[in-house]
C-alpha cells in the first residue's frame, strides 16, 4: 500500500471546516445511538424495515425531504436538502448478514437472531446520514448551492441494491457520490476491487421413497455440478474466485430431493472475465442436469463491476481525514479488541492500523455494489480500521459492531466526510475534476445496462428470496 500526503490545499475549505465540524459534533450521541440501534435490530437485505424506517425518521427530523419505498423498493430511500448546483450524494447501507449473529462479546455467543452486523453496516448508514446532515447544515448556513443527498441503498451484501437502483434512475442527476466501510486501514482509497457476478441454479427432478432407485435426483445434479466446477478451476480458471453454498438440498435422506439450489458467484478484478467464468459455470450446470436427466433453471440475481478508483476525489477525502486525525481508543475499547482478536487467531499479538492514509495501490479482495454505479457517476471513499485478526463477515465483526471500541473509527470518517462534501461544494471545481477523470478512465469500456434480476421478489416478496423459495 502507498500512503502520501494530500495534494489538495486545504485553505480551500478550511472557512467553513469549524462551522462544518460544530454542526458534526451535536449529530455525535444521535448517530452513537442509530449504530446500536441498527446493530440491536439486524436484518437482511431488501427487508432492513426497521433500519430504514429508522434512518428516514432521523433525515426528516433534520429537514430532508424523504422519499420512502424509492424506485418501488421498500427499504430504499432518497432524502434531499438543498436547491440548484451541484448534487453531492451519500451512500446509506443497512443491510446485515445471515448466520453471524453474536452478542456483543469477545467469544462466540449466538443471540438466536437470524442475522447480524459482520460487515458493519449498522455503523455505515448512521455515519453517512449523519455526515450528509451535518454537510448539509454548514453549506446552508454558508450560503452555498447545491443539494445534499442521501440514498439508501438495501441488500448490498447480495451486491443488489446498488446495481437495481441505479437500473431503475435513482442516481439520475447526482454529480458525485461519497461513502465510507469499515475494513483494515484508516484512510481514502482509490484502487479498484473485485467484480463479482452471482446467480441461483435451480434442479428439478422427481422424488420418491430413497430405498427405491430413483436416477431423477436433484441433488445427484447440484452435487456433480459443484464437484465439476472444482475439478476443472485449477486448469480452466485459476484466475477467479467461484463460491457457491447449497441452499437447498433434500430435508430427510429417505425422500429423494426433488430440487436443489446453489447459490454462486465469480469474482474477479476484471469484470469480463468474471462474467465469462460466470457463464462457464452455468454450461457445467447445465450439463450435469442432463447428465442426471434433471431439469436446470438460472435464477440471475447480479453483476457489479470493481470500483473505478477517482484519484480526485481520494485526494480530497484524505485531505478532510487529515483534517480530523485518526481514531484515539481509551485502553477499555483496546482491552476488548485484543480479547477478540485473541479468540479469533490464539496466539497472535492484536494488529490495528492507527494513522490515516492514502491507498492507491493493490487490489482490494473483496466486491462491492457500488463499484456499477462508480464507473458512472465519480465515488469516492474512506475506510476506518478493524483490528486485522477480526475477519469480515464473521461472527467476531458482528460481536465488535455492537461494542463502542468500533464506534471510533465510524465516526472518524463521518466527520471527513461531512468536511468533504462542503468542500465539493465550495469548490465546484472539484466536481467537474472528478467527472473528468471518471470519464477519462471509463473512456472505450462498453457499460451496458445494469445487470440485475429478481426484480419483482425483491420488490415484493423478499422473504422468498432469503428462504430460497423464490421463482423467477
């Protein structure tokens, strides 16, 4: 990683950093409060009701005009406060992960929720909304055009919501997009992550008795499908990452399973390529359906390509970063990280990034919904740090998103981003340096249209698409 000093002269918005961070600093208990409200009620993607029922209140309650239920999504949102210039957006995730739930405690202690925060998403909306409200006082109170936005954004963890919002027109008009998530690091990024494609194959057969034969085994099907996919990635595509799980496959061993469902992604920095290993798949299942003289269904549910970095942007962000310093945790929230990162690798001495950066090198393991819409519309984003022993998406992150010790490193990145978005529009320069560069980048890559399915379960009946039962 390549950590430098910003280019950006601060002076340009430092006149109104003090009013922007005093307008900050009275959001500081009310947004403590929202993360461990999110944290305390977690759900799943396109059913975050509480979450974005929650957020909504809180935006209206600061003068936002709130859309609720945006583009027919029932969790999505679109707030806005402001008049004509130029639209600065910030992004508000909710979503949580199924399986990890944990209380608050540095061992493994399952709540009996169906969910929990492993990613930190209880932490992301609140820090975002609260930085649009605290951006969109001081630009007001500054006299300054342009209008604030904040978009709610359900199922990222599905890598959905994103792609069908911005299918469906929600970021229609916005100039930049700002954003943060927690990860190892402290600092602004601009490096690209991985693409990531990801679909349901369903087989169908026929059940019957399992002391009979019965060749029409649905499961025969996904399980020889799985075990081609792995048996050919060493020669075929060592290149990408393919995951799958088994959602469904048979309830009682003496009943032949008459469906199974694997639910399976590709990831790659290179979205093509992802979507070619993607489709690859899909022939092995579709083969070893016929094999097993099954029937075969592709569910699509999305694709999203990596983030398009926008040097621009992550030079303004580090610049509000450096502004604010990083993170400073009393010895109790360190007693508490060190426990957890002890229970999660025995043995190992607790590691924790504790200055701010700027990342411009590498590329980042993991996808996100958002990195569609960054390749038209300019993102930028910060990251806060987790101690590097405690995975994502474990039940050790959910465990630390309900504990104060990772409150710091949220806040942190709220208030730059607050300082930032006054800053875009202060200098609107900036803005049209930001779009420059994205479409200097994005220059010859054919986007096409968002890809994206389970449009009407997501809409409708969401339930259906977490217990695997959804047709479409």
């Amino acid at each position: 990683m390549n950590c430098k000093l910003s280019t950006i002269n601060k002076k340009q918005f430092m006149d109104t950093v003090a009013a922007t961070r005093q307008h900050w600093s009275t959001l500081r208990d009310k947004t403590i409060h929202y993360f461990n409200e999110l944290w305390s009620n977690p759900e799943l993607g396109n059913m975050e009701f509480h979450a974005s029922a929650a957020l909504c209140d809180w935006l209206e309650s600061e003068g936002f005009e709130v859309e609720r239920g945006a583009c027919g999504l029932p969790t999505a949102f679109i707030a806005r406060r402001g008049g004509a210039g130029p639209r600065i957006a910030f992004l508000a995730e909710f979503d949580a992960l199924p399986g990890t739930d944990n209380a608050a405690v540095p061992h493994r202690q399952r709540t009996g929720k169906s969910a929990g925060h492993a990613c930190g998403h209880n932490l992301i909306g609140p820090a975002n909304c609260a930085a649009a409200i605290a951006a969109s006082k001081a630009a007001r109170e500054a006299g300054l055009d342009g209008e604030i936005v904040v978009i709610g954004t359900p199922a990222e963890e599905i890598v959905w919501g994103k792609v069908a919002l911005l299918g469906l027109g929600a970021f229609e008009g916005i100039d930049v997009i700002l954003t943060s998530h927690g990860d190892y690091q402290n600092g602004a990024l601009s490096r690209p992550c991985q693409s990531v494609v990801n679909g349901e194959l369903v087989f169908e057969g026929e059940s019957g008795h399992g002391g009979s034969v019965r060749r029409r085994n649905a499961l025969d099907a996904a399980e020889l499908a799985v075990q081609s996919i792995e048996r050919l990635r060493a020669h075929h595509f060592p290149d990408v990452s393919v995951e799958h799980v088994l959602r469904v496959g048979g309830l009682i061993p003496n009943v032949t399973p008459d469906e199974a469902r694997l639910w399976l992604t590709a990831r790659q920095a290179d979205f093509e390529r992802a979507r070619e290993v993607f489709d690859f798949t899909m022939d092995i299942a579709g083969r070893a359906a016929e094999m097993a003289g099954v029937s075969f269904r592709h569910q699509f549910i999305s694709a999203t390509r990596g983030y398009l970095p926008n040097d621009t942007l992550a030079q303004h962000l580090f610049g509000a970063l450096q502004v604010v310093g990083p993170p400073a945790w009393p010895q109790a929230e360190r007693e508490f990280m060190t426990s957890l990162a002890r229970a999660c690798k025995p043995g190992e001495a607790m590691t924790l990034h504790e200055e701010v950066g700027y990342f411009d090198e590498g590329v980042d393991p993991y996808g996100q919904d958002d990195g569609e819409v960054s390749w038209r519309i300019p993102l930028g984003r910060l990251n806060w740090a987790f101690p590097e022993q405690v995975p994502l998406h474990n039940w050790a992150l959910t465990a630390l998103s309900g504990h104060a010790a990772s409150h710091r490193g949220a806040l942190m990145v709220s208030e730059a981003l607050a300082i930032a978005g006054v800053g875009l529009l202060k200098n609107t320069r900036l803005v049209e340096a930001a779009r420059e560069e994205r479409a200097r980048r994005a220059e010859g890559v054919d986007l096409g249209e968002p890809q994206y399915g389970a449009r009407e379960t997501m809409r409708s009946s969401p339930h259906a698409f977490w217990d695997a039962s959804w047709v479409e």
